[in-house]
C-alpha cells in the first residue's frame, strides 16, 4: 500500500523526479509570487507592513509632528523662527539576514507516492508554507541572544517592543491587563480602529472565558458568538507564531507600525546526486523586521497561559 503523502512530507528526506524544468535564479514576477503565497499562509503577515527591498540593506524614512504647531498668530504677521514648527525626521534600517531550507526528495519514495507528476507542486506547496510559518516565527520571536539558532539570527517584533511595557506579574489574560496596556500607549498613537491586540491562542481564551464568566447577557454572547474577541473596540488576535509555554506576551500597535522586508532574490536552485538518486531542492530567503516606532507599540509581558 502506498505510504500517505502526510507521512511522507513529514520525513527528511523525500524523492522528487522533475521539480522544475529549469532550475536556479527565480524571475522577479515568481519571486513576488512565492512572497505573495507565503503570506497567504500565515496569520500575521497579511496584516502588517510587508515590502520587497532592492539591496541587502536599505533605509526607509519616517516623519512625525511630535508637538505642537500651531501658534497664536496675528494678521500680517510672520511667526517667529522660534514659533515654526519642524517635522522629526528619522529613519530606520532593513538590514536582511539570510535563511535556507533543504528539502532531499529520493527516487524511490516517489515512485511509492499516489501524486507521481504532480507531487512536484506538492511539495512546492509545502516548502511555501513552511518557510512562511518559520519566517513569522522569527518576525515575532527572534532575539539575538536566544540559545536557539534560527531566533538569535535577528531580533523579532517582541524583542523590539521595549517601550510602554506592562507586566502582567503572571495573570492570565483580562480585560485588566488590555486596559493597561491601551492606557499606557501615548495618545498620540492609540487610533483603536486601527490597532490590534496579538497574542496567543491560550490567553486568547482565557480573555474570552474571562467574559463568558460573567451572568451577563456580554457573558452568553462570548459562548454563543462566533471567534470574535474585543476590547475598547480594538479586536485582539491570536498569532500561532506568539511564545507558548506557562507565560506568553500582548503586543498593542497598528499593524501597520509592522514592517518585514523582503530582499527580491529569494531562490528555488535543484541539485541532482545521480549516485544516491536524490533531488536536492534549496531554497534562500532575505528579510529583515522592524517595529518602526517603537513608542507606537505597547507589550504585556508575564501573562500567564496555565
């Protein structure tokens, strides 16, 4: 009986008789097409600031009215150089970082598969996904002094968030901690029809089973509703990718605020060991993240999941 093919993307090493009729650099339009497929498959990608970059490193500017501007002023009458109001000027920096995953296909396990022709896409498919999931992994996850590998390769979204920081001194997740979290935001920055809290799917519920606790009409709606969970009219949403474990973290921002740059020379290149009867596929991608003000963001951190 042929092995599913579930068992078989699960294994190291697979077989694959024809990935592509022509193998190394991929064209800008596939290239753009491959991004496009892998932020289809994660959560927080489709949400935030998601950019191709032409070079290994590129700046992007950002300008902000931090005071006030206006003046009281007379007919006729210039303002003084001292009155005049002066936008802040910065920038900030994508500085990519370069990621890999080999995929080994051998002949004989594709010669035992049901897909034969098409498994090819299959696995394409797959390798999509996979590198879309890893790649918001790191997004939200990555601290360069993490002891594992793949994270400390760049700081992700949550190391990044060091301002308006709330812990939650290990309380799980409630309408408490998102009240500080939103009060602690600048005013300036907390547009609620434009923000969102991200967290993961445990505290997620616990926030939800917090409400539907109550003997409130607000209490039968959170069990009877659809997967809608709000506070102060901003939704709060689960990301896969957010730490699990007994504590998790609540990042408060517009998503817009977000920012993942992608280099364009993302690369699918096949290899062949004629002797073993392995198809090697490799493929490369560049990116770097940034919260781009950071004063825009607030973080939860200690919430607890148990």
């Amino acid at each position: 009986m042929a092995t599913p093919n579930r068992t078989l993307l699960q294994k190291a090493d697979l077989s694959l008789s024809d990935l592509q009729t022509d193998g190394g650099l991929l064209t800008d339009q596939q290239a753009d097409r491959f991004i496009r497929l892998a932020i289809k498959e994660s959560v927080l990608l489709p949400q935030i600031t998601v950019t191709p970059i032409r070079g290994p490193r590129e700046e992007k500017d950002k300008i902000r009215f931090a005071g006030r501007v206006l003046r009281p002023a007379s007919p006729g009458v210039a303002l003084a150089p001292a009155q005049r109001a002066k936008p802040d000027l910065s920038k900030y920096l994508l500085d990519v970082k370069e990621f890999k995953a080999d995929v080994r296909l051998n002949d004989s396990v594709m010669e035992d598969q049901i897909e034969r022709g098409t498994f090819g896409d299959t696995v394409m498919e797959g390798l999509a996904a996979a590198v879309s999931r890893d790649v918001e992994f790191v997004s939200v996850q990555g601290d360069t002094a993490s002891a594992d590998a793949l994270l400390a390769v760049l700081d992700g979204f949550l190391k990044q968030a060091t301002s308006n920081i709330v812990n939650a001194a290990g309380a799980n997740l409630t309408k408490d901690v998102l009240r500080d979290l939103l009060k602690t935001l600048p005013d300036e920055f907390a547009r609620t029809e434009r923000m969102r809290y991200y967290t993961n799917r445990q505290a997620r519920i616990d926030y939800k089973d917090s409400l539907a606790n109550r003997a409130t009409a607000l209490g039968d709606i959170q069990l009877t509703t659809s997967d809608s969970a709000v506070y102060s009219d901003i939704p709060i949403e689960y990301v896969p990718e957010f730490p699990n474990g007994s504590s998790t973290e609540v990042l408060l921002t517009d998503p817009a605020n977000l920012t993942v740059g992608f280099h364009r020379a993302i690369r699918f290149e096949r290899d062949r060991d004629v002797s073993a009867g392995v198809n090697i596929i490799v493929a490369t991608v560049r990116f770097d993240v940034k919260i781009q003000e950071v004063t825009a963001a607030a973080k939860a951190t200690n919430v607890a999941t148990t």
